[in-house]
C-alpha cells in the first residue's frame, strides 16, 4: 500500500485564518498521523479550523533536531502506507521549513506527495515588492557575525546585479533591527530594498524603497515577522 503525504499550510499571522482554503480541512482528517514543527502550536492551529476535530485521534510526532531518530519514525509510517500530514510553524511545509527532510524521504520511498494551497510569505512578498519575480534566489539566514553578514550582504548585492535578479533572506524577528541597519550603512544608494513585515496580519506593511530613501525614514521591525528583499 503506497503512503500518502499531504503537505498542509498554516497561518502567517494568527489573527487571519481567511487566508487558509477550506479543502485543508478535508485533507487533515484524511490524515492518520502528523508530523509537526511544533506539536502545541499545531494542536491549537487544528483546533482554530474546527472546534469538534479529535485532537488525540491522530498519531503526533515532532520534527525536532533529533533527525535520524524522526526519519526513522517517518519511514516506518510511509512503509506502512499510512496518510500523513506535515505541518510546518508558519506557511508552508517544505520552503524554508524542516519538514523538507521527511519529503525527500517521501519522494525516496515513491510516496504520493500532495502540497496543499496556503500563504507562502516568501512568494507574497516577492508578488508585492515590484522586484524582478522572474529570476530570485532565497538566501535563507545571513550569518550573525558583523563581518560575515557585511560580506553576504555585499554578495547578494553584487549576485543580484550580475544576474538581475532578486536576492530574498530573512532575519530572526528580534536581530530584524540590526540588519536593517547593515543594509542601510553598506548597500549602494540606488539599490532597492523591500521590507515585507507581518504578511497578512492587521499591520501588514510591504514597502519598496531606495536604500537612500530608506536611511531617511524610521522603521521599528523588533520581534515583527519580515521578508527582506534586495535588488540592485
């Protein structure tokens, strides 16, 4: 029997739950077993959708550090031919998210993978900021030394003017500040810098500017979700 993963979206923001198709309920009570980024926040998530849903029905597992221990766990429910959700902490599972183990082991195993629709904030950023969407590369983290992050910065900005394209990274929500502040003091003038802050949530704000006009305004990102996207 072939095992089936639904890759299943979550929110961005909390206070949005319109955001999420309907059919994703459908496809979660399908499941048997879940594999989780974070069990508590996952059981409240499911909760959200739909009050009655049995909670403890399902198997639950944790996607933890613990990597060969959870693949091992996972594979003995793929060879089983069990349904299984993944969900991932924010948006979707397998984009910049460690559920992206388990569906390499998926794929490996000739499992049916079906990612389901939901907010992606990398691509609702990238949609917003009128950044070139044709060619993009997603850094992930920039390193937390000063000297490194300089020299990555100056990287992507000299990657993105190579290749015209759009150089897209994220920051742990309370070093936001401090990387903005390395952008500004070390891109170029006229090179452009999309900050997308808390993506479908009441204060959403995505904002294209100059770095020259950036270093004339005030922004606080401290412990905000943000996208930043660069394109010189």
């Amino acid at each position: 029997m072939t095992a089936t993963i639904y890759l299943i979206p979550t929110y961005l923001h909390e206070s949005n739950l319109k955001v999420l198709p309907a059919y994703l309920l459908e496809a979660i009570e399908k499941c048997t077993v879940l594999f989780v980024e974070n069990e508590r926040t996952a059981r409240r998530y499911l909760k959200q959708l739909k009050k009655e849903i049995v909670i403890d029905g399902f198997e639950w597992y944790g996607i933890q550090k613990a990597e060969e221990n959870v693949l091992k766990e996972f594979r003995q429910k793929l060879a089983a031919g069990k349904t299984i959700g993944i969900i991932s902490e924010a948006g979707c599972p397998g984009v910049a998210d460690p559920g992206q183990l388990l569906i390499a082991a998926a794929q490996e195993a000739g499992a049916q993978v079906i990612p389901l629709v939901g907010p992606c904030s990398i691509l609702l950023a990238l949609m917003a900021s009128g950044l070139n969407g044709q060619q993009f590369s997603f850094t992930g983290y920039l390193p937390i030394d000063n000297g490194q992050r300089i020299k990555a910065i100056k990287e992507l900005e000299t990657e993105s003017q190579r290749r015209n394209s759009t150089q897209i990274f994220i920051e742990t929500p309370y070093r936001n500040n401090q990387l903005l502040e390395a952008l500004l003091r070390h891109c170029h003038p006229q090179t452009k810098l999309c900050v997308a802050v808390d993506i479908t949530g009441d204060q959403e704000s995505i904002q294209t500017k100059t770095i020259q006009q950036w270093q004339t305004r005030t922004i606080d990102l401290h412990k905000r979700p943000a996208i930043f996207l660069l394109k010189r």
